[in-house]
C-alpha cells in the first residue's frame, strides 16, 4: 500500500526487525522459554480497498492492529511485516497452543466492520521455535503454510503448523545441481531438503502462488 498512515498510526517494527529478533532467538538455541510466531493476515483485503477506498482499508488494518496489540499486550509484540499481514511474537510462559487459544478468542472477538457493515477476518497460522523448526526462513514459511491453510479451507480461522508429508528428490534435477547441492547442505550444516523447499517457497512467492 503506498499510504503510510497504517505505519504512523501503530508505530509497529517492521520485517526486518521481526527476523532479526527471531533469527537471534533462535541462534541462541536457548530453551528456556518458549518462542511461538502466529501471522495473521486480513481475509480479503483488495476488494474492500477497490470498493470502499484505500482510506478505508487503513482503517480497517490499524482496527486490526490495535485488536490484536491490545490483546497480546504483556504476552508478545505485534509486527507489521507486509501490507494486511502482521506477525505476533510470543516469547515467555505461553506454549503453541496456549497461542492458539488466545488468537482464536481474539480472532472470534472481532468486532471489525466495513463501511457497509460487513464483517472483518484475518485468518492466522502458528508455529514453534526449536519445535517447528530452528531457522527463521523454515519457521516463518511453516507459520505461514498454516496460515494460507486456513485462508484457503474458508478463511476466519486459526490453523497450527502440523508435520509436512516429504517427497524424495527425483529426475527433475541434474547430477550437477544436486552434486552443487550436497556442497552447499555440507557447508552451511543445513539439510537438503530445508534448502529445496526455501528455494521452492521464493519461485512461489515470485510467481504470486
């Protein structure tokens, strides 16, 4: 969106500062507390913008915002990572399904309308620091499978992150790209198969899949 009012409104950190936080988290390979992220992202947000304005879609993201803000305070920050897409990271007390009741009831308590009267969603996915994964790239894309699950099986919802079903490597690729591959898994300690579905997920997100 090219207004800045939803950013001068919260005063959210941003992306960045979202990885960076998680990505030393997780560096620290500290267990002490529990690191849980949930993205919430607002179902639907392009045809009220083409409907009822950009104005009104800003609106609609700070309601949002101050919801789950407000909800969480003294549990997690809230981040604004992307246009409708926002991330709550919770670091204490609170396990992964402790989160997932708390986002479900403010989920449900949404009281956000459009100028017409129609009701706001966001739909929200969730997953776990040193459970889910040990990286931010593969912790942030499984919170956000979750998330699109629950936008695509209906939207409203609140979905966890649940173990992915693998498939072997095949004919698709060359001896060179998977002998390149091997190198690089060795050199940077990280899993083949964690490189290919990184790679995977930004030819997706080029492609807007």
């Amino acid at each position: 969106m090219k207004s800045n009012k939803v950013n001068e409104v919260l005063k959210f950190r941003d992306a960045q500062a979202f990885e960076e936080e998680l990505t030393a988290v997780l560096a620290g390979e500290s267990t002490e507390e529990n690191v849980v992220t949930a993205l919430l992202d607002m179902d639907n947000l392009m045809p009220i913008n083409e409907k009822y304005g950009n104005d009104a879609g800003d609106d609609i993201l700070i309601a949002i915002g101050q919801h789950f803000e407000n909800g969480t305070k003294g549990k997690a920050e809230v981040f604004r990572i992307r246009g409708d897409e926002f991330a709550v990271l919770f670091r204490g007390d609170m396990e992964k399904e402790d989160v997932f009741l708390l986002m479900e009831q403010l989920r449900a308590a949404m009281a956000i309308k459009t100028p017409a009267g129609e009701k706001v969603t966001v739909s929200i996915g969730i997953a776990s620091a040193f459970e889910d994964a040990t990286r931010y790239q593969e912790l942030f894309r499984k919170a956000e499978s979750a998330m699109f699950r629950a936008k695509y099986s209906g939207q409203n919802r609140v979905a966890l992150c649940r173990e992915e079903k693998m498939v072997p490597k095949t004919s698709h690729y060359t001896s060179d790209q998977l002998k390149r591959l091997s190198k690089l898994s060795k050199r940077e300690g990280i899993g083949e198969a964690v490189l290919l579905r990184e790679a995977l997920d930004m030819l997706l997100k080029r492609y807007d899949v």
